[in-house]
C-alpha cells in the first residue's frame, strides 16, 4: 500500500509490443537486463525487449521485490535460488553481481547463518590414546 495516497500498488505493469499493450505480473519477471536503450524482460514464459531504460524499471518496481544486482541487472528476487560473491543463480539463468553491488545483495537477502560451525564440520582435537 503507498503510504502517501492509501492505494495499493499493482503487482503488475504493461508492456507495449507490436501496437499492443501487454500485462506482465511481477512475480511472472525473472530478470531485467539492459541492452543500450532497450531492458530485455525475462520471464517465465517468454522474453521481452522493449524501449526503455533500466533506470525506468528500479524507480517503479518494488524494492522487497526486485533488487538491482550490477549496472544491467535487476533481478526478481522471489527467483532467487542462490547466489555467490560473482553470481546470481535464477531458474536457467545465471546473472553476474556487480562488484559494487555485492554488499547490497548480502545486505538485501535474509540469510540464517549458524551461531557456530554445525558439529560434523567442526575440528575435533583428539589426545593420544594411552599406551
């Protein structure tokens, strides 16, 4: 819900394609990537280019959704399926983090990390056994 006029925010935006306007659910997105003036869309079903800037797409969509991970990519973060310190893994699709991004992406994802070393990674010190 937008907090400055009390409406909700639509979990979807149009595209035009060929003459026609076209409804794409965010949750349908799996990444967007910049391409000079164009943003191809991925989703789900079918990949789009249209006219537009990146830019166009971060101001609008929402932030606890979709994350900007490197100067060309916007990802959907519902997707997610794992990520490294150079990589996002999406279904099919691995898209590069930016280095300047990286700190956000952490900083971004919820991530559960274990108080200490779970017991069958830990090193054991064994004495010598008695002679």
């Amino acid at each position: 819900m937008d907090k400055g006029t009390g409406r909700r925010e639509a979990a979807w935006f149009f595209v035009r394609d060929r003459g026609r306007f076209w409804k794409i659910l965010h949750e349908e997105v799996l990444f967007i990537e910049a391409r000079k003036s164009y943003c191809h869309i991925q989703t789900l079903e079918k990949p789009w280019l249209i006219l537009t800037l990146l830019g166009n797409f971060e101001s609008v969509l929402p932030a606890e959704e979709f994350l900007r991970v490197h100067r060309s990519y916007i990802i959907n973060l519902r997707h997610l399926q794992s990520f490294d310190q150079r990589t996002a893994y999406l279904p099919g699709h691995q898209i590069p983090i930016g280095e300047s991004y990286r700190t956000v992406v952490r900083e971004h994802v919820l991530m559960v990390m274990p108080a200490v070393e779970p017991s069958h990674l830990q090193r054991v010190k064994h004495s010598p056994a008695p002679c």
